[in-house]
C-alpha cells in the first residue's frame, strides 16, 4: 500500500508523545509499504529479519524504515465488527483495524464458457465446505457489468449460498460468430452445375458462383470484424472491472488477494482482419490495457491470482511457457515475444499468457492445467500465511505522478529462497495535487461504479423525519486518516472536501453536489481523528425509496469515499 504521511497524522503523534516543543511536520513524504511473500521448497520462508531483505526502487538500493512480519493461521485473524443498526460502512470493520488478508473471488462469466463455470463453481464451494473460519472472502461476478454476489464475510455459509444460487451465464461475446462457421455457411452455395461448357446455363453458374464467392470474401471478413470487436469488448470490460475492484480495494490496508476464476482473453490473438477480402500479418495487442490493469492493481496493493477453469483437457500450455512477468515499467516484454511464450499458437489455451502477466506483474500466481480448482483454491489462499512488510521513504522522490518500479531481494545463507513475490510498483503522486482539474468527472465515475471507493472511510445512517413524508436526517462521519489537512495562518486545521448523493435505483438523477471546507481547532481535530469528522444533512427523497448513494472527494488529492445508505419507509 501506498501511504502518505499526512499532516494530522503526525499532529496526533506529537499531541500524544512530543514535549513541550513545537512538533516539526514533514509534508507530502510519502511511505511506500510493500507486502512480501517468501516461499521455499517446503512452503512459507519464516524467521526473516530486515537485513535479509533488499528493497529496489527504479533501480536504487531504498534504506527500510518500517519491517513487521505478519503470521496467519486462521486463528488470530480480526473478526469483522459489526456496525450498529441502521449504519453501513465502506470499511470492513468499524474500528479501522487490519482485517487479516481480504480476498476478493471474481467469477468471471464473460470469458468463461458455461460449462467451465458450472464445473468450477463445484470445486470452489467444495473448498468453501472445507475451510476453517477466519479471513474475509467476497464474492463478485462480472457477465456485462460487474456485481457483487457476496460482500465481505468470514462465515463461509453465506459464501456457498450465494455460489449455489449463481447460475452459469452464457458470454453473448464469447458466442460471436466465428470465421469458419461463416465460411462453411456460405460455401455451401458454390457448386457444379452439370451444365455442358460454353452453354448459357454454365455461364449463368459460373456468373453466380462468382457472386457467391465475393460474397464468401465479405462474410469471411464481416466474420473476422466481429470476432475482433467482441474480443476488444471483453478485454475493455475486464479491463475496467480490475481497475474498479483495484480502486474498492485500494484503502484497506495491506496484502489483499484477487482470485480471478477466469477462461481469460489472449493478450496476443491470432491475425486479425482489419480490411474487407485481406488477410493482414497485423496482430491487436491487448498490453497496454494489462498494464494499465496491473499498474492500478499495484497501487491498491492487491496480488492476481487467476485459476483456468477449463481443466488438463483443453488448458495444457507447452513446457516453454513459464511464468511472464511484465518489464519495467510495467510493458509486456518484448523478450517474451521473441522467444515465442506469447506468440500467436504457442498456447494451447488463449489466455495463459494473459494470466501469468496478471500475476506476474502483482506478485501473485497463476493456476492452470489443473482438474483441482478446489486444491488451487486452497493453495491461493493459503499463500501468504506469513507476509513479511517493508516501508521505506524513496531517497530520490520526484512526485510528479510518473510510475516507480519496485523489486525486492532476499538473501539468507542456509536457507533456500525459491520464490518472492510482491507488487512491482507504484504511482509518486504529490499529496497535494494542484492539476485536479476533473474532479467532478471522478465524483460521476464513482456515483456509477457498482463497488464503492475506499480511500475516505466513511460511515453513514438515514432516519425518516418525524412528520415530514419522504424526507430523511442522513448522518455521515468521515474518518480523517485519509484526508489531506493544511495548518492555516489562524492556526486550525483545513481541507476542502466535495460531497454528492444521487438516488437509485432510480431512471430519476435526483442528486446533489456541494463543496465544504473543513476548519479544525487543535482540540477537536484531535477528538476528530479519533472518533471520525461526522456531516449531517437532510435529504428530501419524495416517493423515491431504494439507496443513497453518497460520495466523498478530497479536494487537494483526489481520493475518493463512497457509501450506499438504504432509504426504509417512514
């Protein structure tokens, strides 16, 4: 995770622990955590310490300022609390604790055939039957848009209902019509005519057949066309759906897991058919919608692990193809090109290359060529049984947005290191960024995002007002951790914040949008951090019932908090 050291942080250090001196506040340094895992031959490497360790950043040796090992065992995992009757939250316990290592499924019904999901499904809830209590797990499914089946819970008897009530759905892009089926359509027309050479009636034949063939040429590229764009519309849907699960995640702290159970999409596919009648030796390239995945998964800290559910029969790969890792910089490497791991037929299941890049590039690890989903679950979740994390404060930080690639090293004589993971990067973004210039277009983006922003905390209640038909006293606390605070010349404490609610479900865009500035004296920003900075505003809803959807933005930073308040009746 990527953390900022803020203001009021070091201000609750400094009311707690300093003397009677001024404290000193550093602004817009920037820690960077970084979750490791170490496997040997005989499972999780324990008992590291700092100096084991070697942090590289673009390149540069980082000295560690922040090192905690972190064991989970299923038994001292943080049990969720719950929230008080009435309250939602976009965290997953109310008291800000580390909820042991979340993890996210994804089933993924757009690139997976029904009869894979069908069969995977079994597996999964198998395990589920079989796991010990402890950490969270939710459920999301992602068909055309993305949804949630199961929100996070360490009870796996909700997990296993919503699984069992989840039917298989046919992708409508994986049913698009593919080449040879057009071919063999049209070329039933193309036939002898049996009639005597040079005669009318063989002209006529010929002349049709001619038509027939122009004809084949154009289905034959019409065919190729729509393959291509329903390929291109399942890479851009699985593509926003990483980055909407990156960002929901992205505020809950440490090492959290994304099991994406997926048929996935080749980042290479065969030739493609750009022109009508011409075969062209152009390839599409899907890399940079992977990388823009794995950069935004990076920065929320959360590790892909794909499972191929298409079993041994269809999902072997040749002995060549290994794990891919992207470069730096996060490109798909042109190495794996040449070498042929991602070249056009080199896999005997499209989309192991797409897998081993996702996991590759975020410190996870893909499953394929298995008839054992239920062990490969097992195995995923229990990686990272020990988490080992480092902190370090960049020596040479420029922040100017740009992407710092990360590497981690580990060196322990007597001991057999085989394999660490951990995320690849980072985004070196100013604390207070000065060209936030679309704000409001991030505020709409959230309102429509199904899963909600996690940078702000927020909790969030509405009651009906006494006598007063359709309107409500909707009561919002803001947790400060996250918020960008400025000392101002009167000595309190500032930020500005941007606050919208939008009704739904709803056809109406029945909503609003204020900006508030926020102004602390010392002693209540002190009972603010801890207790939350609490907003209370009346909603007139009218006949409308549903949810409010509520969304908060930091001004000088960006970061975002959404929470969905049930509106009951009155």
């Amino acid at each position: 995770m990527l953390k900022r050291r803020w203001i009021a942080t070091l201000f609750l250090a400094a009311v707690c622990w300093a003397s009677e001196e001024p404290p000193i506040f550093h602004v817009n340094t920037q820690l960077v955590e970084v979750d490791v895992v170490v496997r040997g031959k005989g499972g999780p490497v324990t008992g590291l310490t700092k100096n084991d360790f070697t942090v590289l950043d673009n390149g540069k040796p980082q000295q560690i300022s922040v090192f905690s090992v972190r064991s989970s065992n299923g038994k001292d995992s943080a049990k969720l609390t719950p929230l008080p009757a009435g309250v939602v939250s976009n965290r997953l316990t109310r008291s800000g604790d580390e909820p042991g290592n979340p993890t996210v499924i994804l089933w993924d019904a757009l690139n997976t055939e029904t009869a894979d999901q069908a069969w995977v499904r079994n597996q999964v809830i198998s395990y589920l039957r079989s796991s010990r209590p402890g950490d969270p797990i939710a459920v999301y499914i992602l068909i055309r848009n993305l949804r949630i089946i199961q929100d996070f819970t360490d009870d796996s008897a909700p997990l296993i209902l919503a699984l069992s009530r989840t039917n298989s759905e046919q992708s409508a892009d994986l049913s698009a019509p593919s080449l040879a089926d057009l071919q063999s359509q049209v070329g039933l027309a193309l036939m002898g005519s049996g009639a005597p050479p040079g005669s009318e009636a063989a002209a006529q034949f010929a002349a049709t057949n001619a038509a027939m063939q122009q004809l084949n040429t154009y289905a034959q590229a019409a065919g190729g066309e729509m393959t291509d764009y329903a390929l291109r519309d399942q890479v851009y849907i699985t593509q926003a759906a990483l980055e909407a699960i990156a960002e929901h995640l992205s505020g809950l702290p440490g090492r959290k897991k994304l099991v994406w159970i997926s048929g996935s999409f080749p980042t290479i596919p065969p030739t493609q058919r750009s022109n009508i009648g011409l075969t062209t030796n152009e390839y599409l390239d899907f890399s940079p919608q992977i990388e823009h995945a794995v950069r935004a998964l990076n920065g929320a800290n959360v590790a892909v692990y794909p499972i191929d559910p298409r079993g041994i029969a269809t999902g072997a790969v040749s002995a060549s193809t290994g794990p891919t890792q992207l470069a730096p910089g996060g490109a798909v490497p042109a190495a794996a090109l040449t070498a042929g791991a991602l070249s056009p037929g080199s896999l005997t299941a499209p989309g192991i290359d797409t897998m081993n890049l996702l996991a590759g590039g975020t410190g996870g690890q893909a499953t394929y060529a298995t008839n054992d989903a239920s062990g490969a679950m097992k195995a995923v979740m229990e990686d990272g049984e020990v988490t080992y994390r480092l902190g370090f404060y960049p020596s040479d930080e420029k922040l100017d947005g740009s992407y710092h690639t990360i590497s981690v090293k580990v060196a322990r004589k007597g001991q057999g290191i085989g394999e660490v993971r951990a995320r690849k990067g980072y985004f070196a973004i100013d604390a207070k960024n000065s060209d936030n210039g679309h704000w409001r277009d991030r505020l709409n983006e959230t309102m429509m995002n199904p899963l909600e922003a996690t940078q702000l905390g927020l909790r969030a209640s509405a009651v009906p007002v006494a006598g007063s038909p359709g309107e409500y006293q909707m009561s919002l606390t803001l947790d400060l951790d996250g918020l960008h605070l400025e000392r101002a010349a009167d000595g309190k404490w500032v930020a500005a914040i941007a606050l919208g609610t939008l009704f739904g479900p709803s056809e109406s865009t029945k909503g609003s949008l204020e900006t508030i500035r926020i102004s602390l004296t010392e002693a209540k920003l002190r009972a603010a951090l801890q207790n939350g900075y609490e907003l209370r505003r009346k909603v007139a809803a009218g006949i409308l019932k549903g949810e409010l959807h509520v969304v908060v933005e930091d001004a000088a930073t960006g970061a975002l908090g959404s929470v969905r308040v049930p509106l009951g009746g009155q």
